[in-house]
C-alpha cells in the first residue's frame, strides 16, 4: 500500500453505498471504497494547524495527525442509537455477505488514496504544519470506527492483520456495539485483536438498553452482555465507552447497576462521555439532554466510588469525558509503554 496515488479496481462486484447517501457523505467529505468510509476528523484538522490534540492524545499518548479513523462497514448496523449522528436511515441489511465484499488491502489501499486527497486540501492553509502533514500521508495510528458497526465486516480479522503488517502501525483501535460477539470471538482465536478494543455501553437493564439503543435483533440484549464478559479475558487493553444522556441513562439511581456491570467486565478503563447534539441526533434528541462536565464528573466519581475498583485517571473538558482505570487488572495507560512491554 502506498500514498502514490493508485486505486485497486474490483475484481468482483463489491457492496456499494446508496447514491443518495454516497452523495451526502461526499459533501460531508467522507471518503469512499465501495463500503468502506473514511474521514478526517474535527481533531485531525485542528492538530494540522497545532490548534491541539484529541482525548486520546491526553489519556493514552495517540497522536492525532497521524490516526486514521474508517470503517469497513459504513452504512451498515444492527442498532438505531437514539444519540447517532450518522445518516443511519439509510442503514438496511443486518449481514455483509462474504463473497460480497471488499478484501482488506482493496479496502485499505482506496482509502489510504481517498484520505490523502482529504489531506491534500490543507497544504494551500498557511496555518498547517507541513511536517504534520507529511507526517499524517503514513498513519501510525487505525482508529475503526467512524461509521457502522465495523465487527459486521466478515474479513475483520484479515483487515487488523493487514494493518499490523504495515511498517508504520504502531496502534490499532477498534469500536464494537456488541452485537457480534462470535466475531470478538474470531479476533481472539485468529490472534487479530486490535490493540484497544472499545465496547459501546449506554444502558445497565434491558429497559435502558432498548430505549437509547433500539436494536434490530431480538436477543442484542444477551448479545451485548456476552461481549462484555468475553472482555474479562480477552489478552488485549479493553474499554467501556459510555455516552450519556439526560432523561434516558444518566439518572444517578442507575449507578449502582452501572457498578455491578463494569465489574463484570474487568475492563482496564471506562469512558464517561457526555452526549453531543451534533448530526442527525439533533432531529431525535435535544440539546438538554447533554450534560454538562459538572455532571458527567459526578456520575463518574460515584460510579468509580461504587465499584471499589475504578479510580478516576483523566478527564478532558472539552470533548466532556472522564475516564476511570482499573486498579485490579492494571495497565500502563501510554500506548507505547504498553507496547514496549507486551
């Protein structure tokens, strides 16, 4: 793979994106490999510019220009998150179909191109640091996430694989909803776990959990708890994100059960994230119901107080998280100290 400027055309005829929504996502200046999403992120531009560095910068030592954040499976998910910011009406499948989509280096290969002409556009910006842009055309860091469920993408272990045998990776993020957990599953006995595995975590009950997440399959309450026991022993750093939500998930009185469940799954940190009134979440919820810092830092000192084992680690004002460390199953939270010993 290479920044030369080459795509690799199909072989076979691979999963497209809607026109319709291809031609949004264009406009939002998202690039496109068949089903494949990329995109520069808010962060990604500011550090461009040395206009700062996102959270995961400040908790775990990722450096932001040079993470590339995609997904093989955009436009496609289980869940219709009440708090999702993506065009997720156009989401209609539950399965990608092997023989239907784009193997690893197709998908990698296009979108490394996609994004370096995403890149291109800020080197005529006076106030971009060229070294930075040079710097971010070979990723260091894969964030898979952005949009969809990537865990549906039938070739995910194949892809993290991929991405280790690159010169450059140093680290690999992957986001999960939960729902697939005979993938999580695969990444574990096919050696391709990623080097931070994320579970999304927005409820404590089945009640919760149907109203913020509305779940297309029947049994994605059970599907999701399996994920998050699984997390106890995968040999990989894992994390639960919350995103919380005034009048859905956030009500204090729920702590207690939020405890018991992070105990459950061991996890080495915890994400206490506010939600954002950003995208089309704003047609679905309103801006009341983003808490404040005050308030995510609360919930968060108490849950860390209920739990016995969590301890707040960090917190970042301006994205409104704060992030808890296991002080029973410890880690180095720096990425490369981690690496360096494993």
């Amino acid at each position: 793979m290479s920044c030369s400027g080459e795509t690799i055309e199909p072989e076979n005829e691979f999963i497209q994106i809607k026109p319709m929504i291809l031609s949004q996502l264009k406009k939002a200046k998202y690039g496109i490999s068949d089903h494949a999403t990329v995109e520069l992120c808010h962060w990604t531009k500011k550090s461009f510019k040395d206009g700062g560095q996102c959270y995961k910068h400040k908790f775990y030592g990722i450096s932001t220009h040079r993470c590339m954040e995609f997904s093989p499976a955009g436009m496609f998910c289980e869940n219709r998150c009440v708090y999702c910011w993506r065009p997720m009406e156009f989401y209609s499948a539950l399965k990608m179909p092997e023989d239907k989509v784009a193997p690893p280096e197709v998908i990698m290969t296009n979108l490394m191109e996609e994004r370096r002409k995403l890149i291109m556009g800020h080197y005529g910006d006076p106030k971009s640091n060229k070294e930075k842009l040079d710097e971010s055309l070979l990723p260091s860091h894969y964030a898979i996430s952005l949009s969809g469920e990537p865990t549906m993408y039938p070739q995910l272990p194949d892809l993290i694989k991929y991405l280790k045998s690159l010169q450059n990776t140093k680290s690999i993020f992957l986001v999960t909803n939960g729902q697939e957990p005979e993938m999580l599953q695969r990444l574990r006995d096919e050696d391709a776990l990623p080097t931070q595995l994320y579970l999304s975590t927005n409820a404590p009950n089945y009640e919760t959990f149907t109203l913020v997440n509305r779940p297309k399959y029947k049994d994605a309450w059970e599907r999701w708890n399996t994920s998050l026991e699984m997390l106890a022993e995968l040999d990989t750093r894992t994390v639960l994100r919350f995103t919380l939500i005034k009048d859905y998930n956030a009500d204090e009185k729920l702590i207690p059960e939020y405890a018991e469940m992070i105990k459950r799954s061991d996890a080495h940190f915890i994400e206490i994230k506010s939600y954002m009134h950003v995208g089309r979440s704003t047609n679905r919820l309103q801006y009341s119901n983003s808490p404040d810092m005050s308030e995510i830092r609360h919930f968060a000192n108490e849950l860390a107080k209920q739990s016995g084992i969590y301890s707040v680690m960090d917190e970042s004002d301006m994205s409104r998280i704060v992030v808890l460390q296991n002080q029973n199953r410890f880690t180095d939270r720096w990425i490369s100290s981690y690496l360096d010993t494993n």
